[in-house]
C-alpha cells in the first residue's frame, strides 16, 4: 500500500479551487475527510452494516497537496477487535501530467459496528 504498489484505491478525488488554504496548499481537513470516507467504505464492508469513527489514533501530513494533483486514497483493515476496526490509510498525490507520485498524508483510524441504537455491535466472522 504505498507509491510503488500496484493496489487499487478506495477513492480517487480532485480537490478544487475552494479547498485551498492561505498557503495555496490543499486544506488538511479536506483530505482528512477523504481518509474518513475511504476508511469507511472498507469498515462498513467489514462490518456488513454502519459504523462509526470512534478515534484517530494517528495522523500525519507529509507533504503538500497541490491544486491539480489526483489523490487517490489506499485503505486496509489492519486489525479486528470485538466490536472495532483499526484502519491504516495511505494517500498518494499523482502530479505533473502523472509522471510523479507523492505520499502526502497517513493514518490509523479506528472504527466501530454500530446496531440500530447506535451502540457497539460484534464484529460478523471475518470471511
Ligand atoms: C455493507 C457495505 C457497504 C459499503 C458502503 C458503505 C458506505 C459508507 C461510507 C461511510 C463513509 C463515512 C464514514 C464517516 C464516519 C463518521 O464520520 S462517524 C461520525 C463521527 N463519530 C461519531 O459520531 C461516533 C461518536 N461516538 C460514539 O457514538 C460512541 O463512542 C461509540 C462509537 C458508539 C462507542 O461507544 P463506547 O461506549 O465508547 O463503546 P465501548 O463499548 O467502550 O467500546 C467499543 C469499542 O471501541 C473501542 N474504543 C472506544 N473508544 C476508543 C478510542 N478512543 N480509541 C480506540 N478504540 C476505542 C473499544 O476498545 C471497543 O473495541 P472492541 O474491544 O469492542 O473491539
């Protein structure tokens, strides 16, 4: 799951002019978000049902997000609890017409099942 391997990623996005911040750079809340999202697809398909982000037990900006670079977002479940998943993310910047590739930001979010009242539901036995 990094810049040389050839894993699909959960999500491909674009970021816009409305997402830069006062340094010309791409807002670190954007791309958090994105890793939030990505990370719960793959909770929720691990899940089988909804989840909830229960913590961010780490995060790091690497490098800058440009306008015009293509993010795209790498998720793997990298641990199973009873109720809670710990998610790795990794995010890749592709530039310059696609002939550069740049590690940008990474992270360990954790997740949890949730039943119908909001509340911690076991994990379904991993396939
Ligand atoms: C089917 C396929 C479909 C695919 C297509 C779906 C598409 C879908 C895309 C969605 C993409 C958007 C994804 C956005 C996701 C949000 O943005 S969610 C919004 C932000 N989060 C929230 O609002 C959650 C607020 N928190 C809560 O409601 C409660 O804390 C929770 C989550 C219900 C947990 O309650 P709790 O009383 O703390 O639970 P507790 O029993 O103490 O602990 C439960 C587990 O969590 C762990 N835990 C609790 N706190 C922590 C902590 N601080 N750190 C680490 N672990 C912790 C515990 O260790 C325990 O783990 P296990 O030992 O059971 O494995």
């Amino acid at each position: 799951m990094s810049a040389d391997c050839p894993q699909d990623p959960v999500l491909r996005v674009v970021p816009g002019p409305s997402d830069i911040n006062s340094n010309g750079h791409i807002f670190g809340g954007w791309v958090l978000s994105q890793m939030d999202i990505a990370a719960g697809i793959v909770a929720a398909r691990t899940a089988q049902g909804p989840t909830a982000t229960v913590a961010i037990d780490s995060m790091a900006f690497i490098a800058p997000i440009h306008l015009g670079d293509v993010i795209s977002v790498y998720a793997n479940l990298e641990r199973r609890g009873r109720t809670s998943m710990g998610i790795k993310i990794e995010v890749i910047a592709t530039r310059d017409r696609g002939n550069s590739q740049v590690k940008v930001t990474e992270g360990l979010f954790t997740f949890v099942a949730l039943d119908e009242n909001h509340r911690p539901r076991p994990l379904p036995p991993a396939e």
